[in-house]
C-alpha cells in the first residue's frame, strides 16, 4: 500500500471512530468496533491516541454481556472550540461553541449601517475578541452571511445590505487569524443550525428551512445533506415574483419579489404607509419598529392584523410551491417574522393545504424552528466542524 492511502486510510478510520463516538453519548470500544466493522485492535489504538489527544474520556462501565463489564467512553466536549458569526441582523452576532454545540460565550457587535470596508471592520472588532476568550483551543471560524455566496472559495458574490461585492471573507480572516474560515449564506446556516440541533429533525431525511426576516432566504436539506445547487445559490426563494403586476420594486431591482411582501423590511414599510393614511392604529409619536407592530398585532388591531397575516399568507403560498416541486415534508420556520406566533402560523398552514395537492399536503409539517436567533451561528459552526479534517474523513 502507498504511503499516501496508507495515511488516507488511518485519518479516515479515525474520523468514523471520532464521529461515532460523538453521535452516542456512550459507547465501548467493542460497539465502536461492531459498528464501523473495524478491528477491536484498530479501534483500541485509535481510541488510545483520541484519549491522548484530550478528544475523548472514559467515563464508567457498561453492562456487561458475559465477561468484564466493558469501559465506555464519551467525547469530551469542551476539547476543542469552534466560532460561529451571523452577519445578517441588524448587529453583528459571535459566539463560542463547544463540540456540542453549546454556548460558551456570546457577543454582539452593532453595525450601525456600516457597509464596505467598514463592516469588515465591525467582523475583526468581535472576532479579535472572540479568538481571547479562554474557550481554547479554536477549530475554526464559521459565519453565515447575507447575499450569494461561493462556499467553496469563501467569496461573497454580492450582499447588497453590507455593500460587498466579490469579497474574498474567508482568505482575508484566514490570514488574520490563522484558523480555518468556512462562509455561507445565513439561510444555509439557519438550516444547518436547525437540522444539526433542533429536537426530532436528524431522523428527517429532508427538510425546508425558510429564515424570514429583513431578507428572506430558504435552506434545503436533502438526503441528510445542505443542497446546494449548481452555482452554491440554492434557497434564494426572496426573490421569486410573486406579485407579477403591480407589485412593489425590490432591493435586487426586480418588482413583486416574495420578499417585498413577507419580509419584516416590507412590514415596516407598509406599516409606516398605514400610518400615514390612518392616524391612531400605531401610538402618535412613538416610531414604528418591529416591536411596534407586533404589539399592536397582538392588541387585535383589525388593519394591522390583516397587514401581518398577509405576510402569512403569501409565505404559505410559496410553501405551496415548494412542496409542489420537492414532495419534502417537513417545513420549519425562523426568523423574526415568526414571532407573530400561532395565529400567523395557523394561516400559513391553512394557505399551504388549500394551495397543495392534497397527496402531497397531507403528510407535510408547517413549523417554527427551536433555535430562535442562534440557528446561523449554530449552523455556520456546524458546518466548519463537518468540514474540518477532524470529522471530514468519515463521510
Ligand atoms: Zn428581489
């Protein structure tokens, strides 16, 4: 055997042997040996160099089958430290996590409408602060971005808010911080952060994430893994026309993009027209947020409450199409826009049954997402720890 397989080889039984250990809390080594269909001897003395490497522990005894009762050993999870970064909200958002994906540590930066060179700036600001944490040692950086984005080489195509064009994010941050940089768009990263840690989504083989918020983006999950697409531009979704007449001019500069009716940048637009031409439905003086809406909403406000479930109405609409198109059946939603809740939701489903195929309507699930704001940082960090040569190999 070359040397070149030979070390092929041994980093690929490693990685199987780490990953399998990670997706059980606790195993022996004789499971691990069964399950990968490598030798106790192999596993032993990978296990060994694992234990070395501070990667895993022994933490008691098994029930025994006959004979000894056997050590199981579980993934210290706090061994090694990835960054997640979230690029899409109104301020910068950066944490710590560890190999489980918890939070170890959480800052956020405000953007301020920075754009261009100083909004690059804004991402040095927290990560300088991100990499001294005491959370040692890092893996990597992940960051989930608004925009296109070409994961493989780590560019930016182009994100409008953040006034990036052809950005090259990964190599800068590389060579400033000297760790691995993996960059997608932010609606990847929620649904990678969804599928990775939300309860009851791994058992799923497919799933649609669709983040709405300022912006709004899709994540598709199929066979267990982020689809892509040809270019790297899958989910783009914000920008089907769905109002083919008439309808309102995009930030992409195309007219009656699902986003300049279902997004939370849309509602703010239109509730400030409402306002105008209907004094009393918002508070005098008080400036119309977000936060605004939604109380106003939850007041029963008959304008507003058609105004918002509008939204509602078209998301479930497209949801139609999608399904249409894919047959997946479990949809689940993030984003500000779903803090509307249950009433917003019960529309989206109502729009989705009566707009789908009843075949395909029937076994599909229309739901919010478990992981609130974290999903993209969460996702964006998943997929570096997944792309990073200590789990890689296993694929
Ligand atoms: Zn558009």
């Amino acid at each position: 055997m070359e040397k070149a397989t030979r070390q092929h080889t041994k980093e690929h039984n490693r990685a199987l042997v780490l990953r399998t250990i990670v997706t059980n809390n606790s195993i022996s080594r004789a499971e691990i040996a069964r399950i990968t269909r490598l030798t106790r001897t192999t596993v032993s003395d990978i296990v060994s160099d694992l234990m070395a490497e501070g990667l895993v522990n022994e933490v008691g005894l098994g029930t025994s089958l006959g004979g000894k009762n056997p050590i199981l050993l579980s993934l210290v999870e706090d061994a090694r430290f990835l960054i997640g970064l979230d690029l899409a909200q109104r301020e910068f958002l950066g944490a710590v996590f560890n190999l489980r994906g918890k939070i170890r540590f959480m800052t956020r930066q405000p953007v301020n409408n920075r754009s261009g060179k100083e909004a690059l700036d804004a991402i040095y600001e927290i990560l300088d602060c991100l990499v001294k944490t005491s959370y040692q040692p890092i893996m990597g950086i992940g960051i989930g971005t608004p925009g296109l984005v070409n994961t493989s080489e780590g560019v930016v195509v182009t994100a409008v808010n953040l006034d990036w064009q052809n950005l090259p994010l990964a190599n800068l941050l590389e060579e400033r911080y000297h760790l691995p940089v993996y960059v997608l768009n932010d609606s990847q990263a929620a649904a990678m952060g969804e599928y990775n840690y939300g309860e009851g989504h791994q058992s799923e083989d497919n799933m649609i994430v669709i983040n709405a918020r300022q912006g709004i983006g899709a994540g598709l999950i199929i066979g267990h893994q982020l689809f892509q697409g040809d270019g790297g531009f899958s989910g783009e979704i914000g920008h089907i026309v769905v109002v083919p007449q008439g309808g309102q001019r995009c930030r992409c500069g195309k007219f009656g993009c699902l986003e300049t009716v279902a997004s939370t940048r849309a509602l703010l637009q239109q509730a400030t027209e409402l306002a105008v031409h209907n004094k009393g439905v918002f508070p005098e003086g008080e400036e119309i947020d977000f936060a605004a809406i939604l109380r106003v909403f939850e007041q029963g406000e008959p304008r507003v409450q058609k105004m918002v479930l509008d939204t509602a109405r078209h998301m479930g609409f497209a949801i139609s199409s999608l399904i249409g198109t894919l047959n997946i059946h479990k949809i689940v939603l993030t984003g500000d826009i779903t803090r509307f809740g249950k009433p917003w939701l019960d529309v989206v489903q109502d729009t989705v049954s009566q707009n789908t195929l009843s075949m395909l309507a029937g076994n599909t699930r229309v739901e919010f997402g478990q992981m609130g704001e974290n999903s993209v940082i969460l996702g964006a960090s998943a997929m570096l720890a997944d792309n990073s040569p200590l789990f890689f190999d296993a694929r």
